[in-house]
C-alpha cells in the first residue's frame, strides 16, 4: 500500500479516519457525559496530526498524479466527515493502478 502515492493516501485516510471516529464517539462522550477531558486532549492531538499529514499526502498525491483541484477535493471533503475517509475508499481504490 505504502508504494503508491494513492496508495499512501488511502493509508493515512484510513488512520486518520480511524482517529476522528475514535475522537468523536468515544473521547468526546467520555468528556461530556464523564468528565474526563484528558481522552480529547489526546485523541484529539493525534487526530490533529493525523489530519494534517493527510492534507500533506493528498497534496502530495495530487502533485504525483496530475489531479486538478476538483478530484482533490472530494478526498479532501471527506476527511473533514466521520467515517468519510472510508467511503472514499472505494473510488481511491479504484483510481490504484496495478502494481
């Protein structure tokens, strides 16, 4: 997976996805409905630089691949969703070429 540059981006997605799940139905809860704010500072903080690292693989990616603006944005868009990035998946997927 790691030896494309779509390929690199669907990992990361995927992890950082993973993060904003984590971050929305499991650190959040526990800080509102808990009290316990530390789960958000942590999570939180990893999901931030998960997302950014996204942001720097798509770039990336849409450099290496020759994607205009409008094919970047849909990944984009979706990492900005919970559970985005795994919807996505599928059409990135698509667009792997074949090793």
């Amino acid at each position: 997976m790691w030896r494309t540059p779509i390929g690199r981006l669907r990992l990361v997605g995927w992890i950082e996805g993973l993060s904003f799940v984590l971050l929305v139905f499991i650190a959040m809860p526990l800080k509102y409905i808990w009290d316990e704010p530390a789960a958000v500072r942590v999570v939180g903080m990893a999901h931030g630089v998960l997302w950014m690292a996204f942001c720097a693989v798509l770039w990336d990616t849409m450099n290496r691949e020759n994607w205009s603006i409008k094919k970047a944005i849909v990944p984009f868009i979706a990492a900005l969703l919970p559970l985005g990035p795994f919807l996505i998946d599928g059409r990135l997927r698509d667009d792997t070429p074949a090793a």
